[in-house]
C-alpha cells in the first residue's frame, strides 16, 4: 500500500507521503498526488521548540544511523527522492508497502547528498548490503547526509523518517485493512464525505504513525520531543480538513475522541 498527499504509509497502491506548506505556486512532476503520506503544512524552525539546546552533528548522526539501520534490518528499502512541488503543498517522504508488484517494503526520502534514485536495502535489488557490510554502509549514508545538511535539515529529516517507519509498525500489526484503503481511495478522489468511517480511519492511521514513530525515537535518544509534536500537529491539522472530518457526524467525533 502507498499513500502519497497528506501523511505517510501505503496501502494498496495508494502513495502515502509526507508533506510540508509551501507558499510557492511552481510544480514539479505532473497529476494531483495520492493521500496518504505525512501531510504537514509549515516550516517549523526546530530550534524554537526543541526542549534542549541544540544538537551535535554526532548526536544527530547518532539518532539517524540506529534508525536507518533497524529500518533496513525491518526489510525496508531506503530511497532518495525528490520533494514535490504542487503549490500548495510538498510531498515530501512516503512509505510503500510490499504488495504483489513489489517484493519490499520502502520508505522514500529526500536525501541530502545522495542521488535521487539511489536505493538503500538489506537484501534485494538497489544497493545490496550484504550482513557483515550493512553498517559500514548506513554509517557512510549518514555521513554523506549529515555533511550535506544542516541540523535543522537533519533533525526535520529524523521526524519525517521516524513518521514513515511508524507507517510500516502499524502495517506490521494488522492496521493496514480494507477500510483504511478505501478511505485512501475516497482521499485521492475528493470523495472523503461520502463515507466518514473510511475518512476516520485514515486520520487513526495518522495519529498511530505518529505515535508509533515517536515511541521509536525515544528509544534512539531522540530529545527534540516538542519538535515532533509541533510537526505532527501541523499534519493532522491538515489531515482533519482534508478529510472534512469536521462536518462528520457525531459518533465519528466521539469514536476519535478515544485517541485524541
């Protein structure tokens, strides 16, 4: 499944990506995208809302070596895209789900110093890293990341990964089901009023990715907590408006009040 548009993980061939506002009116790559990606609308300035000072390069690095690494060992494929530019909004990151056209999962991210296109992997095709190569070859990676980025570069980056990787964890425990597919369909068709299960189901999947993704990061040392949440809050802003969620009925409002 691949969910592109407002947040991020996929289902069904649905793209789903991670997304940021942008004041711009240029366009890159053609047609409207799919939904179901991290939908976030703003440039957040991560040192405003970081809950301790700024980081080290190597802290950074640190953070996003363990990840990198725990997600190729997942059986994920890391790939370099480009952001794209629809005006309104960046789509920014996206996670696809292994389905019967393809044999991995993959999380696809703009990566700062790596050629677009470039595919990370555990096992497979791209870039293969044999066991006994596999950190040497993540360590290189984020190398190549950390030096071509700045810390607020990185740090946005680690949020966006972590998101998506949350997308793959809730895929990973059965959450990926018809219903939330055919609230992505209904997404990508402008349809979301027509079944308000369906757009709620998109919003939880929202909402676990984020949380999953978090949990995750807490266990690399990851410490720019408000960061995250200034982030996630922005998507599922987004998110709730896109799906129209505010004008659904009242049992949708209550059944989202017990994760909200």
């Amino acid at each position: 499944m691949k969910i592109n548009g407002i947040s991020g993980s996929a289902i069904g061939g649905v793209r789903r990506q991670t997304i940021e506002h942008s004041n711009s009116a240029k366009t890159n790559g053609s047609g409207s995208p799919l939904m179901n990606d991290t939908l976030s609308f703003k440039n957040i300035k991560f040192e405003e809302y970081s809950s301790k000072g700024v980081a080290t390069c190597s802290e950074l690095k640190d953070v996003l070596y363990r990840m990198f690494l725990d997600i190729l060992n997942s059986g994920i494929a890391i790939v370099a895209v480009y952001r794209r530019d629809y005006g309104s909004y960046v789509m920014e990151a996206s996670f696809k789900a292994m389905d019967n056209t393809q044999k991995m999962h993959q999380i696809n991210l703009p990566l700062r110093g790596v050629t677009v296109g470039d595919s990370f992997s555990a096992s497979g095709s791209g870039y293969t890293l044999a066991s006994n190569k596999t950190k040497k070859t993540v360590d290189e990676l984020t190398d190549r990341i950390i030096n071509a980025s700045s810390e607020n570069d990185v740090r946005r980056l680690i949020i966006v990964t972590a998101h998506e990787y949350g997308h793959f964890l809730s895929w990973q425990i059965g959450n990926h089901n018809q219903e939330l597919k055919n609230g992505l369909q209904l997404i990508q068709q402008k349809m979301a009023r027509s079944n308000f299960n369906f757009a709620e189901a998109v919003y939880r999947e929202e909402m676990l990715a984020w949380n999953l993704g978090l949990n995750k990061l807490l266990t690399y040392g990851f410490e720019f907590i408000a960061a995250y949440e200034k982030l996630k809050k922005d998507s599922l802003d987004t998110y709730y408006k896109e799906l129209q969620l505010k004008d659904a009925p009242i049992d949708i409002h209550s059944k989202m009040s017990l994760y909200l």
